[in-house]
C-alpha cells in the first residue's frame, strides 16, 4: 500500500478560546499520495492558508493528525519539524520569496547548504534542478534578470531541490499573466506526474484544471471533493450567489 506524501487526519486550528474562538479549519481531512497534485479552493477566509501552513509545518494543528511521509507531526519537536520541512518540503509563494543578491542557482542551492550540504555539491544539485526547469542556462543570473515567469520556475526548482517530493503552491500564479502562469502550472503538473506530490491554492478554476482532485473549502469545512474543476467552478458560484 503507497503511503501517503501528506495525511491531514480530522484537523481544526482554532485561533482565541470562547465567545472569541475562531475555527479556522474545523475537522479537516485529506490525503495526497505521490504523483497526485490536488488543488484546494473556496472564497476568502475559508482556511484554505491555514491549511496550507499546517501541512507545512508552519502553524500547529489545535486537533488531528498531520502525517508527512510517515512522519506525525504531532510527535516531533521544534526541531524536528524544521528538519522535515527543509528535506522533504517545498514552497512556492506568489511573491517568489528569492534573495536578490543571490543568483539563481545560489537561491535553489540554499535549503540544501542550510541542511549541511557542502556548497559545491549543492550547486550541483540546483543546476539540476534548474535544468529540469529549462533554466540551465540563466542559473548564474540574478533575479532581477529574470522574467516573472523565471523566477517562479526558479522557486519550483528550490522547491523541489534534493529529496523533498512534496510541493505546497500557495497562489503561485497570482503575480503573473495568464500565459506565464500556465506554464508555471505545466512544470508543475509535469514535475507531479514524475512522482511528486502537490497541494495547490488557487481561486481559480482554469488553474485548478491541472490538478487530479479539487477539494473545497467555505468556513474551514471541506463542502466538496471532486476530480472535475468545472464542479468546483460550479461551486465558486454557489458560494458567489450565497453572499
């Protein structure tokens, strides 16, 4: 049996106690095993980021289970989780998140170096990892030389560097034209049908095409799971004509 990149096992985050409590996800649960991308969507302010952090490791579940690769969450130290997120996790954010005095492939190579990797040999790694991106060739540029559509390529390429086979995509279009961002979305599907799992935020439903499930999201609740993104683009507007 294929154990799962990412188990989210009935998982709430509550934000305050009492009268003032916020339930930002309320029993959540989901599963993505390798290869599979899954898009997560629903109106703002439906936890679809709070979800996205907890599978991170970067806000802790109030309730559940969160499971990467085996490894509960819940079970691990401070440490711990920051080890597993630097060698089996990768982000992509809207905004890139790259260093600007560092070049393309010193952004890549830097999770690994922060992981002990001697610089050398994690150059290497990102200039693999930049080649499996087309970037080969603009690994020695600095963000600034680069188009919008690179940077994001080069922040999948970090994403993916060394073990990591788990990629949270959190809006990873939002800053880009429609063109750029759909071949963001086909290296990033393409990189999922080689085995890496995906989880992507978007509120966007031709975005969501790309992916294997749609699951979604209103009031920290899962309301609908479905492979077909023109369900979910039914649902966006349902909830549309709710408000």
């Amino acid at each position: 049996m294929t154990t799962p990149s990412l188990l989210l096992d009935n998982v709430s985050r509550v934000h305050g106690t009492g009268d003032t409590a916020v339930h930002a996800l309320d029993g959540v649960s989901l599963e993505i095993l390798p290869g599979e991308l899954v898009a997560v969507m629903g109106p703002s302010g439906s936890g679809k980021s709070t979800l996205l952090n907890l599978a991170g490791g970067l806000d802790h579940a109030t309730s559940g289970r969160v499971v990467i690769e085996g490894e509960d969450l819940t079970t691990l130290g401070a440490k711990g989780i920051a080890q597993l997120r630097r060698r089996r996790v990768g982000f992509v954010f809207q905004d890139y998140n790259l260093i600007p005095s560092l070049t393309a492939a010193e952004n890549v190579a830097l999770p690994l170096e922060l992981d002990g990797e001697r610089a050398s040999q994690a150059r290497r790694h990102a200039r693999q990892s930049l080649e499996l991106m087309g970037l080969r060739e603009l690994s020695d540029r600095f963000p600034d030389q680069l188009s919008g559509g690179q940077q994001q390529r080069v922040a999948i390429a970090r994403a993916l560097v060394g073990s990591r086979r788990l990629v949270l995509a959190d809006e990873p279009t939002g800053a880009l034209d429609s063109h750029t961002g759909e071949d963001v979305l086909r290296v990033l599907r393409e990189r999922c049908d080689e085995g890496v799992a995906g989880l992507l935020v978007t509120h966007e439903a031709r975005h969501a095409a790309w992916a294997d499930r749609v699951v979604f999201l209103r009031d920290g609740v899962v309301v609908d799971s479905t492979g077909r993104a023109s369900a979910a683009e039914d649902l966006l507007d349902s909830a549309s004509s709710a408000r």
